[in-house]
C-alpha cells in the first residue's frame, strides 16, 4: 500500500520524501512505530469499511508541553476526492482534543489545492502564509499555516 501511495505522481510532487523500495516503507513502518513508542508522532490508516486503505493521517512534532502537534496526511489516488482525507483529519483532530493537545497546526503549498480543501473543511482556519518555507522537487513553495484549537478549555 505505502509503495502504490509513493508511486503516485501526485504523492511525490506534494510529498517531501519518496519512498522506493520495499525496505524504505518497512523503514517508513518503523518510524510511525517509533512515533507511538516514544508519544511524539501517532500515525493511521484511513480505511473503508471493508478494510481498504485509502491513505494515512498522522500528528507530528507532539509537543506535550506546549499542547500542540503537527497533523499531516495522505491519500492514495483512488481515494482523491471521496472525503476520506477530511474524514480522517476530523477523527483524528477529535481524538487528539480527547487526549488533551490544545492546538493541531498544519501546512501545505500554497499551490496544493485539494490539500487547503482539506484543511477548510476540517475546521482549520488559515492563519497565513510561510513564504518560501518548504523545498519540493521543483523548487521552494510557499506554505499555507492553518490551525484548529481544542474546543474545551
């Protein structure tokens, strides 16, 4: 599944890493693996009710201290458009506020369309925009900053 996602051109055009060969996903597994283990990342698999992976929805840089995590996502090609990316982000932005985080942040190019859509309709309000903050395969994009505070104080 994770080498279908990274095969995609679309995965690898808004995605800063590739992932080639079998043994770089089972490195990808391990580091989600190592997330959990150490509560700084928790990663997911968005699937179907019948068990099909759409794609995966993840908090990084957990910073219990200051409350705050970055959430991040991706959706196989198939599963473009379905809802699935904001589904996910929804139910993982609740989990999230249940566990106590305060603030969920997250970015993407500006020019990553479908990705602000995402973030919209999940609830995060666009806070503005990093310039020139992040290197793509062809070149610096400027990032969108959007943000989403835990309802309960």
């Amino acid at each position: 599944m994770i080498l279908d996602a990274f095969k995609d051109p679309g995965t690898r055009h808004w995605h800063a890493r590739t992932v080639d060969s079998i043994g770089e996903a089972e490195e990808l597994i391990e580091g989600y693996t190592q997330g959990w283990r150490t509560e700084s990342s928790a990663t997911w698999a968005v699937v179907t009710a019948t068990d099909e992976v759409l794609g995966r929805v993840a908090l990084r840089g957990i910073d219990h201290a200051a409350g705050e995590a970055e959430v991040a996502y991706w959706m196989r090609a198939a599963a473009r458009g379905r809802g699935a990316a904001t589904a996910g982000v929804r139910t993982l932005s609740a989990w999230a506020f249940g566990v106590g985080v305060h603030r969920l942040y997250l970015n993407h190019s500006t020019m990553n369309e479908a990705s602000c859509r995402v973030a919209q309709k999940a609830g995060f309000a666009l806070e503005g925009t990093r310039r020139s903050a992040h290197l793509h395969a062809d070149g610096w994009h400027d990032m969108h900053l959007h943000a989403l505070i835990s309802p309960s104080p």
